[in-house]
C-alpha cells in the first residue's frame, strides 16, 4: 500500500472547489506560514494564483501556470479557513488572465490580478544579460538556525525552510548591517519539495526583510507585490537575491531574483513595502 | 476674460463622473495616443489612475496619488470613447486600494488595482543608492523627429512629446542595435504640462520598446504594467531610462526609472511585455 504524503507547502496552499458557486476555492491558512503576526504574504499569493490555475486548467486551456502575478495586500491575515473567489477576465490562446479575491471571515486580505499560461510552451530562446548571484556553497552560507531566538519566534514559516544565507550578507544578524541593502542565499523546502511554479510565488517573499541589511529591523507589510514566471525551475536549489535601492517617503522596493541550478533566471519580482516603524 | 487651455494630457485623460451609476466615469481615447495600431498603455494607466484619483479624492481622504498601480492589458484600444469602473477595496490611513475596469463597447482593455496616497505627506527621509543616468544634455541628444518614419508612422503619441534620446543608446535607429538592452533620454510634453503622478504613469510607457535596442523591431505588447510612484516630481525635464535583462521563452521584462531635475528617482516601473515577432 502506498500513502501519499503531501507536503507542507502543497497542504498550505491546497484548495477545495466550491460545489455551488462557480470559481470559489476554500482552504486554511497554516499556523506554521505565520511571519511577524500574519501569515506569509508569498503563501497568500501562491494559494490566489493556484485557485487560478485550477480555475484556468478547466476553463482555459490548460493555462495553469502562473507568468505574471499582482497582489495587493488589504489586511493581515491570521491562521484559520480562507476563501479565494476567481474571476476569469479574458481566456486567450497562450495566457489567460483573472482575478482572485482572498477573503477570511467576509474580510478580503489580498486581491490578485494574473495572467496565466503554459511555461513549458516557451519557445526557449534565452538571452539573459543579468548575472546570477555569486554565492559561497550551501554548506559555508548560514541556516537560519543561527538567526537571532526573537526573529525565529516571530517567523514560524522559517522552520518549512531550508535556507542558508550567504554570510556577506548577514551581519545585521550579528548586529552590523552592510548598509548596501542586500541579501542572498540559497534557499529549499525543508521537506524536500521541489520547486515548481507556484512555490516560485512563496520564494519571492520568503527571506528576511532586505530593510534588515539597511538596519531597520522589524518586519515590513508588503503593499504590492509582483512575480514574473520565466521559466519552470529544475529540481534541487534555488538561489535568491533580494535587494533595494530606494527607501523614500516610508516605503521601499524590494525586488527578488530567483535563479534555478539549471542557472536560468526562473522569476523576477518586485514588491512595494511600508518601512518598518522604528522600535 | 480668461481662458483655460487643457494641456493635451489632461484632455487625454479627462473624465466625466456618470450621473447615474456610482464609481463610473466616462472618458475619450484620443487618436493623437496612438502607438503601433493601440493606444498606449501607458495613457491607459494613467486614465484608469485618474478615476481611482478621483473616486478616492471623495471617498478615500484625498488619497489622490498612485503609490503603486498594476495593469493587466486584455485587449488591443481604439480611439473612441472608453468607460471606467472602479470599486473601492479598501480606505486606509494612509492608502485606499481599489481596482479599475477600462471598457470600449463593452469589451474590457485594461484591468487595474491601485493604491492611492498622498506624496505630499512623505516624511522625506531618502536613501536612494540608485544612480542617476548619465545623459548629454538635452540639446546634445537625439530629438524623436530624427527617428524613421515608418516609426514615426505608427506613432502618433510622439508628436505630444519633446523625447530626446542619448545618441549612445538610439544606435538602433541607424540599423546598428547596440544589442546593451538599455534606450533613455530626457522627456517633456511638447505643450509644456510640467509632470505630476498621473503623467509619470504615462512616461513609464512612453519610450520606444527596449528591443528596439536588441535588434528586434516591432512593436512589444505589454502584459502587466506596475508602477511605483515614490515622489512628486518637480517642474522640468524627466530622464527616464528602459532596460531589460531577461529575455526568455518570448517574453521580456522592461524596467524603466523616471528622475526628476531634483534628482529624485520618481517612479520605479517595470512591465511584462511580449517579444515582437520576427517581420
């Protein structure tokens, strides 16, 4: 007899489709993706683009992956049942695009707008100028094990993390941040799930707040956050970089690059954050 | 006797309030916006961009500016008249979210969400690392009237603008791609309308499609479109670059800055477009 075991992250996004009303999804967000009071903002807009995906492989044309994904988020959300409601806008011949609204309780947390398609319809032709990040081998950069005890107990999603930063970038664990607003590493699921489309979408919002590296701690509520789907990664790790280059007026950008072992740039993403208010 | 003369812009993106139907306006593509057989999208942004401006300027506590605005394009516009629906998500402090819906005939363009602030209120603490382009002075860059016709043809947005362009990036022009991924220069309105939000929604789109600069002519659909806006710009010339790293699987992305003459990094964008195809 065989038991299939799902893992943590396809259980945190897992959705069930709605009997009575067309294009509605239930699912529960997890204790274990909170982060700084809320629960992840990439959880949130991997579970919005995969109602899209279920909603675009029955209704268009097997666009299940999502290529490009915006977000904006409207409240925290807490651990507890989640409803996402999709809207199919335009279903064309190589992307369709939708809408998805996530609620919990009758209060929307995150509204979605994407545009899905097939990444494995690409026609290949690649000509990446941007350099993948140079980083030392997984085992010289640091687990998050080591990070300060009152940022891991404020980061239970930490924990579904295999996450090694590199150690050039992480003296604001050590109380010296570079002041260069940079960090990077090398990142997989604990559990030892491949990486795949949707787990992309958590990627781009997995490491720690790039403010961190600037020396405002504290935790930063993404305003908007988008993705851009280049490519389906191969298995094995990824490297991630996250870096900003303008704090100004009580918001900062933060964009992600995610580079598979293959060495292709598999997704870009910016997002739009509140700084952290000073302790 | 006074008579107020409506820079080209302001008309372009004028809107009337539906008397009838809350979160309604009404609005007119004109046909001087046109680029390649559409209007341009980023003349669309900016008028969905307006009747959010508008609908929160009531609702939302003056909430007049996008901070961050995202636009999914669904279909190709058409000089003519246009709709705009918007629906408010949410009415914060310091930001009201809500999304836009840009009709012809029935038939949606252009699906929006936004957050509205006021950039006036910033606390003015800047730490930009960003670097202001380099570019010779307006009078030694390459005035748009010097650029192929058959661009100029398909192009009727040029004519509202005074867009020079550094001579180290338009070698494109010339048949002689510098293959860099990289197109900037100054802008202005050509009726002198001094820049502000909406019309930095409009300058993320305005120049030529950054592939021009890779050897691959044509005109780039656009996919998604967001845009940060992070200052009010001061009267004068805007330098706007559009650069690209990433062109992969037939799409590309195109992330353009906007500086003022303050120098202040204004507007960060960034869109997904689809590479032309081959002629």
């Amino acid at each position: 007899m065989t038991t299939a075991i799902r893992s943590e992250f396809d259980q945190g996004i897992a959705l069930t489709r709605h009997l009575d009303e067309p294009g509605r999804y239930d699912g529960e967000l997890g204790a274990g993706w909170q982060i700084g009071g809320g629960v992840n903002g990439g959880l949130l807009l991997a579970m919005a683009g995969h109602a899209l995906s279920l909603e675009h492989g029955v209704a268009g044309g097997g666009h299940a992956d999502p290529v490009s994904i915006s977000g904006y988020y409207l409240s925290a959300s807490a651990p507890g049942p989640a409803t996402v409601r999709t809207e199919v806008l335009r279903a064309g011949r190589s992307l369709s695009t939708g809408t998805a609204s996530l609620s919990q309780d009758g209060v929307e947390r995150l509204r979605v707008v994407a545009s899905h398609g097939d990444l494995a319809a690409d026609d290949g032709e690649v000509r990446t100028t941007a350099q993948a990040p140079q980083l030392p081998p997984p085992d010289q950069c640091i687990g998050v094990e080591h990070a300060p005890k009152e940022l891991i107990a404020q980061a239970a999603l930490l924990e579904r993390f295999d996450l090694r930063l590199d150690p050039a970038t992480i003296g604001w664990a050590l109380g010296q941040p570079s002041g260069n607003g940079r960090i990077q590493g090398w990142f997989r699921l604990a559990d030892g799930r491949e990486p795949d489309p949707l787990l992309l979408l958590l990627v781009a919002d997995a490491l720690p707040p790039v403010t961190f590296d600037l020396g405002m701690p504290g935790w930063a509520p993404t305003i908007e956050l988008t993705v851009h789907l280049r490519a389906r990664p191969v298995p094995g790790w990824l490297r991630v970089t996250h870096a900003t280059r303008n704090v100004a007026g009580g918001y900062f950008e933060e964009d992600a690059e995610v580079w598979d072992e293959a060495g292709r740039l598999v997704a870009q993403s910016r997002q739009l954050a509140r700084v952290p208010r000073r302790a």
